[in-house]
C-alpha cells in the first residue's frame, strides 16, 4: 500500500444490544478525512449512505463485529467485517479496566516516529500503515504473540499512541489521567474523544518516555484505548 493508493478506514464496533457503536463520530472523522484529503477524492459519500451501506451489509443479529469501514475513489464506500462471537466483553470507563483482567504486555518502539506531528498519515486512519506496521515488526509483535503492542514516540522523546490505539497514565495520587495532545503526533481517536468529554477526569499534556517508564515502575496504571476494544490496561515491559 502506499501513499498514492490509499483509503480512509473507520473501525467499529458492531454491538448486538446498541448497533454501531459511536457510530456519528467515526463518520465525521471519516468525511473530515475526505475534506483534509480534497486532492484525492472526486466524490464526498454521505451521513445517510455511509449508514444505509452499514445496515445493508452488517448482520443485525446477536454476534459483536469489528467492522471496517472503507472509501477512495476506485472503490467508493466499502464495508467489511470480523465475527467477534456472542460473549465479547470490553470495558468502557478507566476504573473498570485498572480492575480488570491481566495486562496485555507492550514495549517502547527502538526508533523515533521519522514524520511531523501534522503528517495527515499519522492525523487521519487510512490503509497506509507503513509506520505502524514497521515499529510492530521491530518489536516483534507479529511473532510469537508475547507482546501485544508497540508504544511510539516523537522526536522530542514524548509518547504518542500505541499503533493500534490511544495511551494514557494515571497521575501520582490517582485523581486524574494524562493522554499524549494531538500537537506530539497522533490520532484523534474516536474513543479519545469520547473519554475526553466525559467525567472520566483525563486530560491532554505530555507524556514523556521517561514519564511511561516511570509510571510502569511506580505501579501507576497505563491504558489503552480504542473504539473496539475500548479501555485495556497495558503492562510496559522496560529493557534495562
């Protein structure tokens, strides 16, 4: 995949009980997208067709679904999806995932991200994942399944996102969390937002590396988050 023969991606969560899960907001990344991207696109799908086209083609019945959600101009709005089975169980708020299961483990990239904050590769979810898919292959987490994630990081030695999601630490003392601001080079996720705007006492600032490490070492709690997942907690595993 490269950068000329890309698409726009939203990943969804098809829940049985509720529907497309923050479904309003994945489509106005997605259209926000194809705004920022003018150059590439010829034609500007809808809020009605985007949604008709997921009802069309996602089974309404009683199974969860990772739903991919796809447009260029080769192929306008194109709609896939993954069978997550009946008992499929996330976690929605930040209290619930620091008490949940075991912590999936993660690891710091070797390498800077080589782009801007403001690359529209990094801003925007698109098929070209080069750099995603490169950190991930350093790290290993295609192999043998003992890490999960890779957790990138800028220039400025400051914490991004992980190549699947969002991060965040909880703060000395546990009254707040803090996720990486947009301007340290990452993507707004939908997820983000949502915890962004609710109650849940995060905020935006920097996150450094030395900050994660010593977050992991002091035992304050990591997560990760995104749309389909939802809130994950993360254990960093620190090469001395």
């Amino acid at each position: 995949m490269s950068q000329d023969n890309f698409a726009l991606l939203e990943t969804i969560l098809y829940e049985p009980s509720k529907g497309f899960y923050l479904l309003d907001r994945h489509v106005d990344r997605l259209l926000k997208g194809v705004q920022d991207f003018h150059t590439q696109f010829k034609t500007i799908p809808t809020m009605d067709q985007i949604k008709t086209l997921l009802k069309e083609t996602i089974p309404q019945d009683d199974s969860f679904k990772r739903v991919r959600l796809l447009f260029n101009d080769k192929d306008g709005l194109k709609v896939e999806y993954t069978d997550l089975g009946k008992e499929y169980r996330t976690y929605e708020t930040l209290a619930e995932a620091i008490q949940g299961d075991n912590a999936l483990k993660v690891m710091l990239d070797t390498e800077a991200i080589p782009c801007s904050a403001s690359d529209p590769f990094i801003t925007h979810k698109t098929t070209y994942r080069t750099l995603y898919n490169e950190a991930r292959e350093r790290m290993g987490c295609h192999h043998d399944g003992k890490v999960f994630d890779v957790i990138l990081w800028n220039k400025q030695q400051c914490i991004t996102e992980s190549s699947i999601a969002n991060i965040a630490i909880q703060t000395e003392g546990g009254d707040s969390w803090i996720t990486p601001s947009l301007q340290c080079g990452l993507l707004p996720g939908v997820f983000r937002d949502k915890l962004l705007s609710s109650d849940e006492n995060m905020i935006e600032g920097v996150i450094t590396l030395n900050d994660l490490i010593n977050a992991q070492k002091n035992g304050n709690p990591i997560v990760c988050f995104n749309s389909v997942r939802k809130v994950y907690r993360v254990q960093l595993i620190i090469l001395e």
